[in-house]
C-alpha cells in the first residue's frame, strides 16, 4: 500500500519498508564484494559506497538524490564484475523505492 506521495508508509514498529529492503541489499552485495577473490582498481570506492548507503538509511529518511549518486558510483566501481551484477540489480531497485530517477 502507498501513501499519497506514493511512497510505502513507514510501519507500526516505525521500520521503514523501503530502508529495510535497501539495508538488506545492501548488506547482501557488501557480503559478495568482501567474498569476490579478484582485486580491481575501484573496489574502494564501491566498498565506501556501499558503507554510505548504509549509515544513510540508519540515520533516518535518505535524500533520493544521494541514494542515487552513491548508485552510480557504486555501478561505475564494480559494474563490469559481472559476478556483483544481480547484488547491483537488488541495491538499484532498493534506491529506486525512494523516489523514480527524474527524467531530463
């Protein structure tokens, strides 16, 4: 169900449906890039990323706007390892959840 804004409402326990997703995505693709054997030159940043995710959806609501530049820099770190491909997929559809991207 969505609230006139179109977002998910936030819970009776005051959990965040959209932040728990994107938590647990997040969590999820942190785990397979920790376990991921090869080093590539952006792994850094994409493991800084993903720890700003994060810390941004336990710190209360998230801009959509930072959601979406720590997405890209995330795709553009890892995104020609194709074993992180579906952990990318799940993260994207989490940051999605916030806001559509707008169109220019």
């Amino acid at each position: 169900m969505f609230n006139s804004l179109g977002q998910k409402p936030v819970t009776d326990s005051g959990d965040d449906p959209r932040a728990r997703e994107l938590r647990t995505a997040v969590s999820r693709l942190r785990r397979e890039l920790a376990a991921h054997p090869a080093d590539f030159p952006d792994r850094t940043i994409a493991e800084d990323e993903l720890a700003a995710l994060a810390a941004m959806v336990t710190h209360g609501p998230p801009e959509p706007a930072r959601l979406r530049r720590s997405l890209l820099l995330i795709a553009a770190a890892i995104g020609s390892v194709s074993a992180l491909s579906r952990g990318l997929g799940e993260v994207r559809r989490a940051v999605e959840l916030f806001g559509a991207t707008p169109r220019t």
